[in-house]
C-alpha cells in the first residue's frame, strides 16, 4: 500500500471514530425497538465517552431505574444535575429516584423543585403525587432520624469504592461522614469494614465496639465483629458473638438478609439457610448477593434443589459467576476427599516464598470446599501481586476459560491434565503424597519458564511419578509405571529424560 493510500485509510478511520452521541441516538433507535439490553449497552458506552452530557447520563439513569438498579440511576442523576441545574426533567427523576431508595425528604425537595420550574410540565402529576406521599405524617416520622439525602449519597459512593477495592479513599470518604452525622450507624459499620481490609484489624474492632456501645444490639455491628473474628481465627470470640447472634430475631428485610449472609460466611449454614430462605418465601427478590449465599447455605445444609434454583436466578443477573458453584469444587470427589484439603495448607501454599508452592497452592484451591471463602478475603489473595503463572493457576482453578490456539495456554492446559492425572490417583491426598505434588510444581515452573511444550500429559504423569519412587526405592521398574499410564517405555524414558533438565540438581 503506497503512502497516499495509507493516508486516506487513516482519515477514514479517524472519522467514523464513534462519539457519545453516536452511542446515544443508536441506544434511542434500539429503545424505540424495545431492544433494553441493546440499549443499555450503547447507552453504557455513550455515558463513558460522553461523561459530561447530562441528557446522555439522565436517559442512562432512567434506564437503569427500570432495571431497579436505583443506587446508579441516582450517582448518574446527581452528576447530570451538578453539569445541568435547569432542566427540569432532570430534577423530576432526582425525585423519583429518591422516593425509591426512601430518601423522602430529599425526594420532597426535588419534586416541589420540579413544580416551581415546570407546573406544566409532562411529569406535573406524578412529582405532585411525591410531594403528597412524602408529607404524610408517618412517612415524615420515618425521616426524622435519617441521615440526610447528602449522607446517604456518600455512604453509597463510599461503598462502591470498597467494591472497586479503593480502600484507602473508602476510608477518607467515610470518616468524613461520620464526622458530620455521628449517628449515622452504617457509616460507622463500613467504616470499620474498611479499616479491616487494609489492615487496621484492632481500630475496626475497637470501632464496632463503639458503635455497640452507643447503638447496643446493632445486628451489622455484631455480624462484622463476627466476619473479623472469624478471619483472625478468634474462636473464642467468634463463639461468643454467634450466641448471640443466634437468639436474634430480626423483623426487617436488611437485618434478616445481613445476618444469613454472615451466618454463610462463616460456615454457619444451617442458620444462614433459615434466614435467607425465610426471605426467599416472602417473595424478596434479592442481588447477586443473596442468590449466592442461599445457594451455598442451602447446598451445606442438604437442599441441593433449592441452591441449584437460586444458583440459576443468581446466573440471570450476574452471568461470570459461572464456574463458582457450591458443588463444583467436590462435585467429583468424596466428602473425605475434599476434607483433606483444608483451609490452613492453601493458605500456607498460596503465602509460600516459593513460586512451585504457591502455584501448587492455587491448584489445590480449585479443588477445595473453602475456595470462595478464600478468594472472598480482601488480603489472603491480591491479584495485582501475583506473577502471570500464579495468575494462570488461579484463573484455572475459578473455572476460566483458556484458549488451546494459543502455545503457551495449551501447554498449560496441559500441565493441568497432568497434574489431574496425578491427583485423581493420589486424593484424598496424604502427608507423604505432597511430597510428589511438590516436586511436580518445581518440574512445572520450570518447564513453564523454559517455555517446554508438556505435549503429553499421561506421559508426564508417568514419568514424575517414577522420577518420585525411583529417589525412594531401588524396586521401582519403568515397566510398571508405562503400564499404569498406558504408555511404551520408550515413551516413559523420553519424557523422564526431557523432565530431567528441570530439576533443581545444582541449585545453591
């Protein structure tokens, strides 16, 4: 292609670059279809090029107020309003938007705004509508010792940080609310679990306790003295918040829903199947959240049925769940099996020095009944840290998908068909059997950094297998392990003699 081609092909592409605006009138065509998931997409994709157009952000928000996503509708709300004071439209859904997280002073507040800006205007009767509810006498009551519209709004961004992992400005943002609203208790509990994930273990308990003391019998308090409790292995004190815990009797939604969730966690599965079930056959339709615990606390505690019904609902509103399932890690093993991996060895595996340890670590998580504890806790795993083979490992054992065109992730896979191989022989493994696994993983990361193929599994297997026994005992024959493995002893003897080059022999 000559220059001037090469030119001409550059300027087309520069001009047919998509805006905002070309995301937004292709979401309002897919509307007009009523093609939603459509028009989430494009809208998604015009808000994150288009950031400072407010009636991008308004139809964005609108459309995530009829999925009840009411917590992002409001954040895209609040940043239209700040870019755009006087549209009205704006203001309307400011409105609405509150009277459905219950923020009835502020949803008051936005809908006499739209009525002085607008008395004409299409949502006229529906913001008067707001205005009447939110002045009812007990509606007004429930207000009375609320945070303000304000806080509430922080409280929630302040959440989303920690979702995001952004800890330490979680931090920041929640100690300035509870300086402002010093009853504010939910600002005080994330506060805490806050200071919990990056690393100031005693400040959030000695936080708890402060809340406790003001705010005595407070459930999420209680609930996240009992997740760090649990995590610092605590018993005795674990012990105690748990009696307590298991005499309350929560009427409301939250308070049922926070302590079932805590109940799961912690392995409690009975009680957490009872109280999030409880909430189940009320009609509440949870998040992604619920789903997730009444599918575990429901499969540990004997009602495989119902955790494979709400691991369904689960997967309808968050697809990458796939691969955690309850049951996926033991599917195939014996209940003895899975209790031989426990908790203690993976973590001491995953924390190794040792690169071959951690990787060995990463592959018995995927076969452990406390994987989703494991990779659940905000310290024990940091993606961030870990080398690409360890990220390999890891993305294995969560159920990812690899793609066999690719050199390097087929031969991994087929380091896990090996490492299968070996496993499955060996479970439930024993003491002296993770000496073999051992030396496998340094023959891998090896192999792997050498960028050696691994092209046969069985092979592999056979050849680690006797390299192992061979260093033990002198009646160990090539003869036995070809045919366990149903290969030729020439093959054995090849691979044995390729596996050779990665042992550490003259290691200092």
């Amino acid at each position: 292609m000559n220059k001037k081609s090469k030119k001409v092909l550059r300027e087309n592409i520069i001009s047919f670059l998509p805006t905002g605006e070309y995301y937004y009138k292709k979401a309002l065509d897919e509307l007009q279809k009523e093609q939603y998931e459509k028009a989430h997409k494009y809208l998604k994709r015009a808000a994150e090029l288009s950031p400072n157009d407010p009636m991008i952000l308004l139809q964005y928000a609108i459309l995530q107020m009829e999925i009840d996503n009411f917590e992002l509708a409001h954040e895209l709300l609040r940043s239209a309003h700040a870019i755009d004071h006087n549209e009205s439209e704006i203001v309307f859904f400011l409105a609405e938007v509150n009277a459905h997280l219950g923020n009835f002073v502020e949803a008051n507040k936005f809908a006499q705004m739209y009525l002085e800006m607008d008395i004409q205007g299409e949502y006229t009767e529906e913001a008067m509508e707001i205005v009447d509810f939110t002045e009812q006498e007990d509606v007004v009551s429930l207000q009375v010792d609320t945070p303000s519209g304000e806080a509430l709004f922080l409280q929630e961004k302040s959440r989303r940080l920690m979702e995001q992992g952004k800890f330490a400005e979680a931090v920041e943002l929640l100690e300035s609310i509870v300086v402002d609203h010093p009853d504010f208790w939910a600002a005080f509990n994330n506060l805490a679990l806050a200071y919990f994930y990056i690393g100031e273990e005693e400040q959030a308990k000695a936080l708890l306790h402060d809340v406790l003391n003001e705010n005595r019998g407070n459930i999420h308090a209680l609930c996240n003295l009992a997740v760090i409790h649990y995590y610092e292995k605590n018993e005795e004190e674990l012990e105690e918040i748990v009696g307590l815990l298991t005499k309350i009797n929560p009427y409301f939604v939250e308070h049922r829903y926070k302590l079932g969730a805590t109940f799961a966690l912690i392995g409690k599965y009975e009680q957490a199947f009872k109280w999030l079930r409880s909430l189940q056959r009320k009609g509440f339709e949870g998040d992604p959240g619920f789903y997730f615990w009444l599918s575990h606390s429901a499969y540990f505690s004997g009602h495989e049925e119902i955790a494979k019904n709400a691991w369904k609902a689960l997967l309808k509103l968050d697809p990458e769940k796939a691969g955690f399932e309850p049951w996926l890690p033991v599917k195939s093993e014996s209940d003895e099996a899975a209790s031989k991996i426990q908790k203690e060895y993976i973590l001491e595996k995953i924390e190794h020095k040792h690169v071959s340890e951690r990787i060995y670590g990463f592959y018995l998580l995927g076969k452990s009944k406390h994987r989703q504890e494991i990779i659940s806790h905000p310290k024990w795993i940091v993606v961030d840290d870990l080398t690409t083979m360890e990220k390999l490992f890891l993305a294995n054992s969560l159920g990812h998908d690899f793609d066999e065109k690719s050199p390097a992730e087929k031969a991994f896979l087929r380091v896990i068909a090996a490492t299968d191989l070996l496993y499955d022989k060996y479970k439930p493994l024993e003491h002296e059997d993770t000496f073999l696994f051992q030396m496998w993983f340094v023959l891998v990361e090896r192999g792997l950094e050498k960028a050696y193929g691994f092209k046969n599994p069985r092979a592999l297997a056979a050849a680690t297998e006797y390299m192992f026994e061979s260093s033990r005992s002198k009646n160990v024959t090539k003869k036995y392990y070809a045919e366990q493995y149903g290969i030729t002893t020439n093959t054995l003897t090849k691979y044995i003699n390729e596996l050779m080059q990665f042992l550490p022999l003259f290691d200092s």
